[in-house]
C-alpha cells in the first residue's frame, strides 16, 4: 500500500536523484535521458509545483510501507492543448511490484478530487508503458511514430 507524501524542500534530493538514475530515466531517452535537477532550482520548481500548486498542477511522492520512496506522480494543465498531462515515475529498483498502477490509480483519484475530469499522458511510442495505462482504464486517443497518447474519463 502506497501513501502519498506532499515532500517538503529539503526532500527534493530524492527528485534529483530520481532523475538522475540512468535506468530509470531510460522511457526517456528519446528526450534526452537524465534530467538534470541541481539543488539551484529546487525552491523555483517547489514555489510552482508544490507550494503553490493548485488545480493545475499536483505533485506528490509516492512511499511504501517500509517509509522508502518509490516514486512519484503529478499532472499538470497543458495549456495550448487544453489537457490535463500526468506522469508516474517509478524508481527502477521498484518496478513490476504494483507500484505504477497503484500510483496511477492514487494519481487519478487526486485529480478526480481537484475537480479534473479526464487525464491524458504522452508516452514515447517504444515506451512499453503505456500497457501499464491501459491495464489501469486508459484507453489510446492516438498513436504515432513519436508518441502514444492515452486518456481516461474520471
């Protein structure tokens, strides 16, 4: 059973090493990879996504029972698109232990509650993980070469 944690500033090194870890960040290789996340810009990403979050935008850690964090989600309000985007990263050490449906089930549950009433994410297309969307009630609006965009009626 996954908790979700509201992460404090100082806690943002569990970010930094989240988007750091090669084999995690591997779905985003098309993109780049790793994501550099130095402590210079914790307090601005914090200040937007989590101090004064509000319905467009939520950000929260996910942690086990043993009080590890094994992840996170968040989504946020694209604007040029008017969609609400989500994301659900999962340490890779954690990974095909029910983590990501649990945290895509938690995420949905919050966005439900703030009022949003669909959510879509943009996978890479040899991203396998759009499977994991799927299995938990998206459904593919398209598909590309680039990317595969699911959706899901709260």
């Amino acid at each position: 059973m996954l908790e979700l944690i509201k992460p404090e500033l100082e806690e943002m090194s569990f970010r930094e090493s989240l988007m750091a870890d090669e084999e995690t960040m591997s779905y985003n290789a098309k993109w780049g990879g790793t994501i550099p996340f130095p402590k210079e810009k914790w307090n601005s990403w914090y200040d937007a996504w989590v101090r004064n979050s509000g319905k467009d935008r939520f950000y929260r850690y996910l942690q086990n029972e043993e009080k590890e964090y094994v992840g996170e989600i968040a989504y946020h309000y694209d604007e040029p698109r008017d969609i609400y985007i989500c994301d659900v990263i999962i340490l890779a050490k954690y990974r095909n232990q029910g983590y990501g449906s649990e945290g895509i089930k938690l995420l949905c549950q919050a966005a439900k509650e703030n009022g949003i009433s669909i959510l879509h994410d943009d996978i890479a297309a040899d991203n396998p993980s759009y499977k994991l969307f799927l299995k938990n009630g998206f459904e593919i609006e398209y598909r590309n070469e680039e990317v595969v965009m699911v959706k899901k009626a709260l």
